[in-house]
C-alpha cells in the first residue's frame, strides 16, 4: 500500500502541472501587449470594459429584462460610465479599478504646475443605468507645507472640483452611447 502513494501523488502533480499549462496557453497571450509585455491596470480595466461597452443591456446570464438587474445576477454598473470615468481621469495613474464593483481609485496625482500638492480620485458608479446620479466623485488633496518638513498634509478640497468631474463623466458618457446608437 506505502508504494501506491508515490505513484498517485505523482499523477496529482503531473495532472496539476499539465492544467497549469494550458492555462497559460493562448488565452492569456492578448495580455502581453504593452512595454515588458505586461498591460497596465488601466488598459485591463478599459480591456473588461470593453467587453461590456458593446451593448449595456447585456449581462452575464442574459439580457436585463427588468430594473433590478442586481437580481439576476448582472454586472450592476453602466457601460458608458464606466469607460467615460476611465477616459475621464486617463491623466491620473490607477491604484485600482474593480468594473464589478463600480469603483475607480486613482494613485497620487502631482500637477507640474503645483509641485507642492497632490490628488486622489475615487469613483463609485452606482448604477446600472446612465442617469445623472449614476455617478460619485471624491477627491482628496494633500499639500506639503515647507514648514512641515516634507510631510504631506490634507487639505480642503473645493466641492465644485467634484461636481466638475462628475458632468465631464456624464458629457463622455453621453458622447459614448450616441457613438454607439450611431453604428
């Protein structure tokens, strides 16, 4: 019996080793396009969102056929909005984006011409629908006092920096379906 195990253990590890690799085989070949051969996380978020810009009523497993597309099972955030909020803060890097989710949240953003701030955006699309409150904005601001020795310190952000945001959102995504409505 003691004999047996080795050669079952070492079926398990080939077998394992055999999935792994066609796992690895043409599928994930597309990923390996940008400089390395590595993609951003922003061109994979753009590459998902991409997928389901084609046609916002479609979901996972199905059409939506009702309001609440979070029961059955869809994807509950908008197409048009979601790649009009990447196009949107395309000027800022990405920490993260989940198009799952709904959230977008950009690194630390330096302008040129204020080296002594920074900003963090995070958006949140909320719907699945493009409507006006669709969409949230917020935007963090640091600020590096020389007084301070180097350390950044929150500051107060203009509400209307948001609001600006959240129309040019809205305008892109406008402008995305009538392109779309268009073909």
């Amino acid at each position: 019996m003691r004999h047996l195990s080795f050669p079952l253990r070492g079926l398990g590890t080939l077998l394992l080793v055999a999935t792994a690799a066609a796992c690895a085989g043409e599928g994930l070949s597309d990923f390996a396009t940008g400089p390395g051969g590595t993609r951003s996380k922003r061109d994979a978020a753009a590459g998902l969102a991409g997928v389901a810009q084609y046609d916002p009523d479609d979901t996972l497993f199905g059409r939506r056929g009702t309001r609440d597309t979070r029961s059955d099972g869809g994807i509950p955030v908008n197409a048009y909005l979601w790649r009009a909020s990447l196009d949107t803060v395309s000027f800022i890097p990405l920490a993260s984006a989940d198009p799952f989710g709904g959230v977008i949240i950009t690194d630390w953003y330096v302008p040129q011409e204020a080296p002594a701030e920074r900003m963090k955006v995070q958006v949140t699309i909320l719907d699945r629908d493009l409507r006006a409150d669709g969409v949230r904005v917020s935007v963090f601001k640091q600020v590096q006092p020389a007084r301070a020795g180097g350390a950044w310190v929150d500051a107060q952000v203009d509400p209307r920096t948001s609001i600006d945001i959240e129309n040019a959102i809205l305008t892109r995504a406008r402008q995305l379906r009538i392109a779309q409505q268009g073909r």
